[in-house]
C-alpha cells in the first residue's frame, strides 16, 4: 500500500517527536551528568540526522567531556551545521566555529567562541555548559565564577535546567574560595533537584577544602543513591570519599574505597583518581601492595595523544612510583613545549614528581617550587591541583628543609587544622625544628 499523504505527514511529525525526546534526554544527561549524553545524542541524530540543534549538542558534548577519541563525529557535526547554514552569523554556525576551534587544538579559543555566544544569548545553556567545562580546564578560575554570575540575570527558577545552573555557579564559587556561598548555591540547586549530582559533588568541595570531613562522609552516604551508580560523579565522589577518610586517618577505608569503587572504572578520569589516591596514600608510606603496578599497566595500554597536561600529569605519576623511567620520559617527551602556564606546570610537576621517587628530593623540591604557585592551572579542581603542594610539602620534609617545611605546613594547617595529615605533618616539623635546635 503507498501511503497516503497524511500518513507521511504523520510519520514524519512522530519521528520529529522521538528526535526532539531524544534530544531533551541528551541535554539533560549533559547538564546533569545523569545517563550517557553521547549515547542519547547519537540516538537523536540516528532519528533526524539534518537535525542541527542536536549536531550543535553533540559538539558541545564532545567538547565538555574531552572527548579527543571522537574527533570524528565532531567534524561530522561541524560540516553538517555548516552545510545547513550558510550565515557564519546564525547561531549554529557560531557553535560550530568554536568546537572547529576545539577540534583544531585551540582550546582557549574554543572557549573565547563560546563565551561569546553566551555574552549575546545568556540563556544558550549548550554554549554557557561547554564555556564552563573548558573555564575550568584551562584553569580560568575567576570566569569559572563570573561567567556563569553574568548569565544568570537571564535566567530563573521556572526555566528548566535552572538547578544546573545554580551547581554551575556554586562549582565556580567554591574553586575561587567563596566558600560559605558555595554551599548556599548548592543546597539552592539541591531544593531543586535534591538528586543533582553535581551539587552534590560542590558540596563534596566544599567540606574537603574546609576540613570538614565527619560531615563529608555523612553527606555522601546520604546522598548515595544518586551518585554511586550511572553518573559522571560516580567513580569521581568515590574518590571524595576516600579523601575523607584519608582526612579522618582511615587508610584502610580509603583502599577499600578505591579497590571497590576507583580501580575498576577505566576511563581517563577514573585512571586520574586513581592515581591521585594512590600517590596520596605513598606519601603516607602507606602500603599499597600491586595496585601501583595494576594501575601503570593500564596507563600503559593508552594513547595520551591529544589529551591535556592533566592526564599525562597523572599517567606519570603511575611510571614513577613503579620505576618505569622509559614510560614516564616517553610521556613527559610528548608534553606541549613550555609556551603557556600549564605546559610549564605539567613539564615541572613530572619531573619533581620522578626526583621524588628516587629519592632526590632536593631535585624534586627546586622543580616543584617554581611552580606552585600555578599549580591551579593543572586542569584539576582546586582539590586535585592540591597535589602540587602536598608532594612538595612531603619532599621537604624529607630532605630536612626545616624553614620551607614549616612555612608549607603552616599553610595547610591554617586551611584545614583538623585534617589528621596536616597534623601529622606539624608533629614532624616540629621534630625537625627540634633536631636543628
């Protein structure tokens, strides 16, 4: 039977309906971290692949999750948008000129391109989302706060998707130390939906950078059920947990943390965390049987091609603490040359990072020092740009750098006295201000 034209004008308005769900899921996975967004986008372009909204999400998905593997459906994406529209002015063609920036390799301008868009359309949740992911990568604190600030006069609570902004603007004021309102903003987005992931994961900033780690555990045991499973926060608020107990002196639990929820995860973030906890739990001298050597063979198997400073920051971490010098001066080789903050940062941080475990901590000391400073230019949250400080702080104790050991620890403890390393740390300055008198 040849159907009628009613019959296809029927069709083609329920295909359109299922495209345009599956859009809505896609954003809100994106916004939410709730679900897989590049899964849902693919489901929607598979509905309408002319569909230009969704090719203009699919970029920006790409761009927020750092994504380097799907180069290839981004350039998809921009070639489409471009072909539908021909006007470098209209909107979609502006989106794909910033991810085409992101594609090329320049990140700053990708952001400049979709900041841009934000500044002329405040509500384009899709521009503001992939603004605030690539702020924070390139270590733009402030606009990571101002930015999402000068977009929320357009927006309120009625609009959907206002509870991820709120989460968006209380991740900014936390990285830049507005702590108080941070947790205000959070718990504004959370009475919007008490299940967000990603206030949660503010507030789980909040109390670490405070010390406040009794309440830290209790918030993410509350608040499990919408974390743990299914999220982009899961294996990361694991990792947050850890620290908590690591805080509370219970490295026993911060390895059962990591053996049941950190280790077994395998994408780049996940291998971050995890060697971030490990490193963490070595400075302690913590026993941590063949996780080292699990975790630098799964370093191993990957390309760090194309993936920013952070990872391969993190992937020597995993060489140096098993002696694998080769691995380790492979990555540092394939490091950007020193021509912004951060490349100088990662080059240093790798090496002091491999002084230190061999023992040369004079070595790993002058390396770290010249860039502690940046150290909130590593890609990381303030909290995992912390690392910085505590390797440094570790190594001068080690090498009896008294003055340098007392100042660093005198830092730490002034942010967070009740932290049992911090603790830990002035007990032994004070031994070695002991030993030098």
């Amino acid at each position: 039977m040849i159907p009628t034209n009613e019959q296809s004008s029927k069709h083609a308005i329920a295909v359109a309906a299922t495209a345009r769900s599956h859009y809505e899921q896609a954003l809100d996975a994106l916004l939410t971290h709730r679900g897989d967004a590049a899964a849902m986008i693919e489901r929607a372009l598979a509905d309408d692949p002319a569909d230009v909204s969704a090719h203009c999400l699919r970029a920006a998905t790409i761009v927020c999750g750092d994504a380097y593997a799907a180069r290839g459906k981004l350039a998809a994406s921009v070639a489409a948008i471009e072909a539908a529209c021909p006007d470098p002015s209209d909107r979609a063609r502006r989106h794909a000129a910033a991810a085409q920036a992101w594609l090329a390799g320049d990140a700053p301008l990708a952001l400049e391109r979709y900041g841009t868009i934000v500044l002329d359309q405040p509500r384009d949740i899709v521009a503001l989302a992939a603004a605030h992911a690539l702020d924070f990568r390139l270590g733009r604190r402030a606009m990571l706060r101002h930015r999402v600030e000068q977009a929320l006069a357009a927006w309120d609570s009625t609009m959907p998707h206002y509870a991820s902004v709120l989460a968006m603007h209380a991740f900014g004021l936390e990285e830049t130390g507005q702590y108080g309102r941070a947790e205000a903003t959070a718990r504004a987005a959370l009475a919007h939906d008490p299940r967000l992931p990603g206030a949660i994961h503010v507030l789980a900033h909040v109390l670490e950078m405070q010390g406040r780690f009794g309440e830290g555990l209790a918030l993410l045991a509350a608040t499990e059920t919408a974390w743990i499973e299914g999220t982009g926060f899961s294996v990361h608020l694991a990792w947050h947990r850890a620290l908590f107990h690591l805080d509370a002196d219970d490295a026993d639990a911060a390895l059962a943390v990591y053996d049941a929820r950190i280790a077994p995860a395998d994408d780049l973030p996940a291998l971050a965390d995890a060697s971030a906890l490990l490193w963490r739990l070595t400075l302690r001298d913590v026993p941590t049987g063949d996780r080292w050597q699990r975790l630098a063979d799964r370093w191993a198997a990957r390309t760090l091609a194309g993936a920013r400073p952070f990872y391969p920051m993190h992937a020597v971490m995993a060489f140096a603490a098993t002696g694998r010098a080769g691995a380790a001066a492979r990555v540092r080789a394939a490091l950007p040359e020193a021509a912004a903050p951060e490349d100088t940062l990662a080059r240093a941080f790798c090496d002091g990072l491999l002084a230190f475990a061999r023992g040369d901590y004079a070595a790993s000391i002058e390396r770290l020092a010249q860039v502690r400073d940046i150290a909130d230019r590593c890609g990381g949250s303030a909290a995992q740009c912390d690392v910085v400080h505590l390797t440094l702080t570790e190594a001068a104790l080690r090498a009896h750098h008294t003055r340098l050991a007392r100042a660093l620890v005198a830092e730490r403890k002034a942010r967070k006295p009740d932290s049992w390393l911090n603790q830990w740390f002035a007990q032994r300055v004070s031994t070695l201000v002991a030993a030098a008198a």
